[in-house]
C-alpha cells in the first residue's frame, strides 16, 4: 500500500530532552516536508526537501532540523525540545512539483 | 509571503443541501490548485486537483478562475459524511511549494 509513515504517534517529552520523529514513503516521491498544525493557525511548513540532501526552510523552522540522506527518509530532528513545540506535526509526500502531497497519519508532540 | 484566504466558517448546512466555498490566492504565478479534506485530528487528504476548465467527481465540482485569483468547490446533495474542514492548496510558483490555506468548517446536519 502506497503511504507515509511516521513514528511514533505519540510523544510526551520532557523540555530539552532531544528526539526524533521519523517519516518513511515507499512511492519513490522527490518532494518531502514537514507541517506543523495548532489551532487557528492552521497548517505550517517546517521544512521541505526536493531531492536527496536537498531541504529548505519553510515558515517555522527555528528550533528544527531535517536531514535527506535517502530518498525515502525524511526525519524531523528536534535537539532542544521547548513547550511551544507542544503540536501536531505531519509529514508528507509528493511526486513532483504540480502533484498534491500525500500525508501521514500525524504525530502529536506534548513537551511539558 | 504568498497568502491563499479562506473563510474560516463554519458552515452550518442540512442534509441535501448545496453548498459552495471559495478560495483567494496572491500569486498570479501559481500554476496548481487542490482541494483537501481534513477529519478532526486527522490527517488532510487529497479531495480532488482543480484544473483550468473546472472538473467534476460525482458531488463535487471545482473550479478555478485565474483572471480573479480564486478557486471554488461546489458540494452537492450533502451527506452527513461531508462535514470535515476543507482545506484550499495552491502552489507557490516554479519551485511548487504548497501553500495551504486555514480551511472552512463544514458541518451537515440531519
């Protein structure tokens, strides 16, 4: 089945405690990016890749990092965790530049 | 920063009812639109692609006027199913970076 998968769903960390959220498409996608979503601010680019070890910032990218060393593989790198990235975040794929992207069921990120 | 404005809602509608939403985008550059549907808590999934000369998929009719900036989705007979946020997409330009907009609120009543 072609998707986007992320890991783990669900994560409560503690401030400052570095993590990882993983993102993986088996649909051979160029395009990848990262959303965040908080209410009434709707969805927000973090970063986006175009190609392998090709990424660009989005809207928000302060306190994040991504890296492309595989076309499949998109991880969502957060070294210092702080409360304000308490979100949503979704991942997500497409074939090219004209093409919709296609995303992953969503990691809710609580940091206290 | 390219702008795509939607109103926010919601719209309250009965079942069977025909309703319409519009979308606004800034850049005249934009060359691919896209309406998404998005559960609550859920992910946003590909509603349907809207392309120049409007396109049809069963309920629901997109259309895209590039002289006004803006596109539109038409749902009809709505089912309670329908009621989901709405979400307008549009590319920002060569590079075809995907601008979203805050999406409408839909709510089907019986």
């Amino acid at each position: 089945e072609a998707q986007v998968t992320q890991n783990p769903r669900y994560l409560i960390t503690v401030t400052g405690k570095k993590l990882t959220v993983t993102c993986s498409q088996n649909m051979n996608h160029e395009y990848m990016s990262w959303y965040r979503q908080d209410p009434g601010l709707g969805l927000r680019q973090i970063y986006y890749s175009m190609n392998v070890e090709v990424t660009d910032k989005g809207d928000v990218p302060e306190g994040y990092k991504v890296s492309r060393k595989e076309k499949r593989n998109f991880p969502l790198i957060l070294e210092s965790p702080s409360p304000n990235q308490t979100s949503l975040y979704f991942c997500a794929s497409r074939r090219g530049a004209n093409y919709g992207y296609t995303f992953g069921s969503g990691t809710r990120l609580t940091v206290v | 920063r390219k702008e795509v404005e939607q109103d926010p809602g919601p719209f309250n509608v009965p079942e069977g009812a025909t309703v319409a939403f519009n979308c606004t985008y800034s850049n005249s550059a934009s060359q691919s639109f896209f309406w998404y549907r998005q559960d609550c808590r859920k992910e946003p999934k590909l509603l349907m692609s809207v392309y120049s000369s409007g396109n049809e998929d069963g309920r629901f009719t997109a259309q895209l006027n590039r002289a006004s900036q803006y596109i539109s989705l038409l749902i009809r007979d709505s089912k309670l199913s329908d009621s989901a946020t709405y979400l307008c997409v549009v590319n920002e330009g060569s590079q075809g970076n995907l601008i979203f907009g805050k999406g409408t609120k839909l709510s089907v009543k019986p």
